[in-house]
C-alpha cells in the first residue's frame, strides 16, 4: 500500500524531521501522495483523536522499529517524552511515514520473484437470501451441501503474486487458513465454500514514470516494474451469516439500553493497562456463549474501542467486572431489553 511518487527532497526532509513537513496538515498531505486509501484510511484513524498518551506509547514503538537518520534532529524515547501538542503528533505522524518508507525500500530491495505478497486487483461481494442457492450456480456448489436457506454472501478477489506457482499455491493454502480463522473470529459469518481458480496473466494498467524504461506490463504500484510473470488466480469463498448481532457503532452505553447477550466466548481482562501484565494474565476470565453483559463505559487504546462491562452467567452468577476488546464480539450482542 505505498506509493513512491513523493520527491526525494519532501523525503529526506521526513527522514530527518527537517524543513517544512513537520505540521500535522502538511504531513496528512504526503501521507495521502505516499499511501493507498486504505493506508490512508488507517493512518488517519490512528491520529485522529489520539491521546497524548497513546501518541507517546506509539512514537516509542516506533522508534525501535525504524533505523534513524544520521542527520535526523536528535530524537529517542526521552525527547519524545517531552513534547506536546502538535509538536507530539507531527513527530509522532513523521515517525510512521518513515517506517511505511523504510518498509517499502526493503520490499523493493527484494528481488520480485522473491516477495511472499498478494496483490488484489479486485474485490467485490454479493448478497444472497438463500447462499446455498448461489452456490449451486457455480460448478463448485453443486456437490457441496445445502445451507438450509440462510443467508450469505458471495465473495469474489482476483488477485495475482510475483511468486511462481509452486509458491503461490502454498500462498492461497495459507490465504484459505486465514480466511476461515478470521471469519470465525471477526464476526458472525462462516465459510461454507472457497474454490481457487488460476488465471491467466493479463495488463493490470499502469504506466512507466517519465524517465524510466517502458515495461509490458507496469505495475500500478511500482511503474518500473514488469507483471508478466506474475502468477494470476481467483478466489470465491461463500458465507454463512450465523447471526443478528449488532455492530460496533450501535453499542449503548445508557441505563437501560446498555445490556446484551454474548454470542461467542471471549476473555475478559481486569485492567484497561496493567502495570505488570503477568499477574493481570492469571485474572483473566473467560466468559461463555449466553453471558449477559452490562456495558457501562467504552474508551480507546490508541484508535481500538474497548468496553467496560459487568459480566452475569446463564445462572446469574456475577463474574466481575472488567475490559472486552470490541473488535472481539463485533456483532455478536444482542440486546436485552430492560426487564427481561
């Protein structure tokens, strides 16, 4: 997701923290030359609304992943510390260009037939009353299973890997692991189907920059190389909608509209940021399918909500109270009303 189409001087200038980029404004300008809109999207989220707090803890784990510029103004872990305001969030916003730079020069440096990547050209879903009905369209759902008339969607990616297809069939394996772990534990969808078929190579657009030789086939992303030989193939995976549950945003925190149902087992943790996370570790609690949660306070760790919930079994046995990481039970609340 990087785009090296920002001069050398703007670079070296976010190399170093010298010049006229460190101003929160100029730097969400580059970033939006340097990065995807995905990227973008991310990068933008991440420093929108961050506390001064979560900006330091950032910056500090940055600067143990980047390598520093000889010439860069004097900057650690202590100095950083000492900043504020816009002056926090510019180094802090430099600090992450830099790292997606530095990243992008290794990746680069590789050469193309090495890199374990995937390269998604498209993207697109389809909803469908019945799923088990699309799948019976496709030659791969006929000798598949029925879904008893639940609902799903069809979910189409073309993508291609400048690996050859001995590595890339061990890619889309590993990309077929992925996607059934991640339906499972994002929300409450389930894979039912995924067939792969491999394509072949064909133009993905693209031209070569002034000044650099004409390739066949241009990749959008880095113009000077060649995507001939890349390795093109496409997946459809079909899911299962499992349940109702609602999303992140329509979480209550209000009386009386601030009780759900638990729809998949999760952990709870006793503290928002433990001091000493081993002792915090051995009090984690584990909460069951059906638990009944009262959410009473939502707050940010960086950019990534977490609830503040008082936690009731089937039984109505108290577990406590304690911090669930919101992307862990994305859609699967239910809300109980007030009585019930």
């Amino acid at each position: 997701g990087y785009q090296a189409n920002v001069s050398p001087q703007v670079q070296k200038q976010i190399r170093t923290g010298r010049g006229g980029v460190l101003k929160p404004e100029r730097l969400d300008e580059i970033a939006e030359v340097l990065l995807e809109w995905r990227d973008l999207r991310g990068f933008r989220n991440r420093f929108s609304g961050a506390s001064p707090q979560g900006l330091k803890a950032y910056g500090k784990t940055l600067l143990g992943r980047i390598k520093t510029d000889p010439n860069d103004a004097a900057l650690d872990a202590n100095s950083l510390e000492a900043l504020a305001g816009d002056t926090l969030k510019s180094q802090v916003m430099r600090l992450a260009l830099v790292q997606r730079i530095q990243q992008a020069e290794a990746f680069k440096a590789k050469p193309r037939s090495d890199r374990d990547v995937i390269i998604v050209e498209l993207l697109e879903a389809k909803y469908y009353p019945d799923v088990g009905a699309a799948m019976a369209e496709t030659e791969a759902g006929t000798a598949h299973r029925a879904t008893g008339g639940r609902p799903g969607f069809k979910v189409i990616m073309l993508a291609r890997t400048p690996r050859g297809q001995t590595q890339a069939n061990q890619i889309v394996a590993n990309l077929r692991q992925f996607s059934v772990a991640y339906a499972r534990w994002l929300s409450s969808l389930k894979i039912v189907d995924h067939r792969v078929d491999w394509v072949s190579s064909t133009p993905v657009g693209g031209r070569a920059p002034t000044g650099v030789a004409t390739v066949g086939r241009p990749d959008p992303l880095m113009p000077d190389e060649d995507t001939g030989a890349d390795t093109r193939f496409k997946v459809i995976w079909f899911l299962e909608i499992l349940n109702d549950g609602i999303a992140l945003s329509d979480v209550k925190t209000g009386s009386g509209e601030n009780t759900y149902e638990l729809g998949k087992q999760v952990d709870m943790y006793p503290d928002f940021e433990p001091t000493d996370v081993m002792p915090a570790e051995k009090r984690i609690v584990p909460l069951s399918v059906g638990t009944k949660l009262t959410i009473d306070e939502i707050r940010n760790k960086l950019t990534a909500p977490w609830y503040h919930v008082k936690a009731v079994d089937t039984g109505g046995k108290s577990l406590g109270a304690g911090w669930v990481a919101a992307v862990d039970i994305n859609q699967q609340l239910k809300p109980i009303k007030q009585g019930s």
